[in-house]
C-alpha cells in the first residue's frame, strides 16, 4: 500500500485535459490512487461515461462557489482524502499535466516532507498572490513570512505536496471552518499551506537567482536553454513544461495546454 496519491480539480470544460491525465497516469501505475474533485455529482458522471474504465477515484466538492473555487475544490479534496484514507502524502495538481513515467513517487513524496525545502524566484507579475494569504495569518506571524520569503515566488516550481499531520495542524491554524469564504482566485492553495510550513520551520526556502514575469518552471519558454537547464538541475524538480536531457526526477509535464 502506497503512502501517497494524487488530486485534481476537474470541471467540465476541462474534461479532454482530464481524460488524457488519468489516461496517462494508468498507462504508468496500475492502482487507482488518483482523485478528480468534481463540481457536482452530474459532472461526476458525464466524465464517467467518457472515462470508461480508466483507474481514478472521485470526490463531490457541494460548497461555495467563488473566485477562489479551484483552492476550494483542492482543500476540500485534501480534507477528504486525509480525513477517510491511510495516505499521507498527497500530490496536487492540474488537469493540464500528464505522466510520463514510471517512478517511485510515494519514495520521492516521503523523501520531500521529510525535508521540505521550497525554491523561490523573484516574480514580477506576482506580487498580488504573495501578498494575499497574508490575511489568513495573525500582524506578528505575516512579519514572520515576509522575513522568510522575501517576496520569492514559489509557486509551480516543484510539484505542490501536502502532509497529513501539518495540514492539518495549518487548517485549524487558519479556522478553515470559519475562514473558507475569504478564498479568493489569488488565494493559491500550496503558497497559503507553505506559508504555514514556513512560519512553524518545518520548511525553508532557498532562492533561485533568476527573475522571470511568473514561476521559474512555468516561465520555461521565456528563459534561454542553457540558464535554465543549469538552474534546473540544480535542484532536480520532480515536473518540467519542456523536456529536456538528463531530467533526474520528471515524471509529470504541466501546463500541456498552452
């Protein structure tokens, strides 16, 4: 029995995306330890006959709808997942990702958290979803974060893992109960989460010396070859946009649509 899986958000605009994810990822792992989060109960099923038999397993998101609904479906998803399996590590990621080996990834997710370390680059268009989750942390502990992260912008570049224990340890420091409605689209889930991890120091975060308009790994195409091979291997993440030669521990592509 493995320790960790994976979830996605799905909704039906994304369902092609979808489809080939979940196809991908059972042309490489034979178990059904993969979650798609749908919007209802009716979307479930329409991806269900289009899905035929592919492995996957499936959680109903019925709460608020806002701006902020794909860190809703996440959380909600992780919640589930923590509260009624044995898994304690879980990936989470976008239906616009595939798979594209074979590894042991409950190995490299326990390996993460048991030194989680974070690589952050200077961002210029971020500044907005650095600054946002601020809200869910008390004056002296955003002081704290600011301290720690010197606005890095850490999103994406690497894949976002969640830990049983301090997640949920970081939903009762939030109040999630009470506080889940000020979820806003510039709210993302991992950078709230490694906030958390950051302030406690069961995390830190190094600096990749490059300044890209978004995340490192997402600004790929916009960064010359070579300076972004050396800073990749670097720190070997586990998922890259393009392919490139010798990557250590890609087993996923992202952002497959665009």
């Amino acid at each position: 029995m493995k320790n960790s899986c994976f979830i996605a958000p799905i909704h039906e605009p994304k369902f092609g995306y979808a489809l080939e994810l979940i196809k991908s990822y059972n042309t490489h792992f034979d178990d059904d330890h993969f979650f798609f989060v749908f919007s209802s109960i009716d979307e479930e099923s329409k991806f269900r006959n289009i899905a035929g038999n592919l492995r996957y397993r499936s959680i109903i998101y019925d709460g608020v709808i806002n701006s902020g609904i794909i860190t809703l479906k996440k959380y909600h998803g992780l919640n589930h997942v923590f509260s009624t399996t044995d898994f304690k590590n879980v990936a989470v990621i976008d239906v616009d990702c595939q798979f594209v080996r074979n590894v042991d990834y409950d190995a490299m997710f326990q390996q993460h958290n048991d030194s989680i370390v974070l690589y952050g680059n200077k961002a210029v268009f971020a500044q907005q979803i650095i600054d946002s989750p601020n809200k869910f942390f008390s004056k002296d502990d955003v002081d704290v974060i600011r301290s720690v992260t010197n606005n890095l912008y850490f999103w994406f570049n690497n894949i976002p893992i969640y830990q049983k224990e301090s997640f949920v340890e970081f939903m009762d420091y939030i109040n999630y109960s009470d506080t889940y409605g000020s979820i806003k689209w510039e709210d993302f889930d991992y950078i709230i989460y490694a906030y958390y991890l950051l302030l406690k120091g069961y995390a830190k975060l190094i600096k990749i010396d490059f300044t890209t308009e978004h995340s490192f790994i997402e600004e790929q195409n916009t960064i010359p070859s070579d300076e972004f091979v050396k800073i990749f291997n670097s720190y070997d993440p586990m998922w890259i946009k393009n392919p490139i030669d010798n990557m250590k521990n890609v087993f996923i592509i992202l952002h497959v649509d665009r």
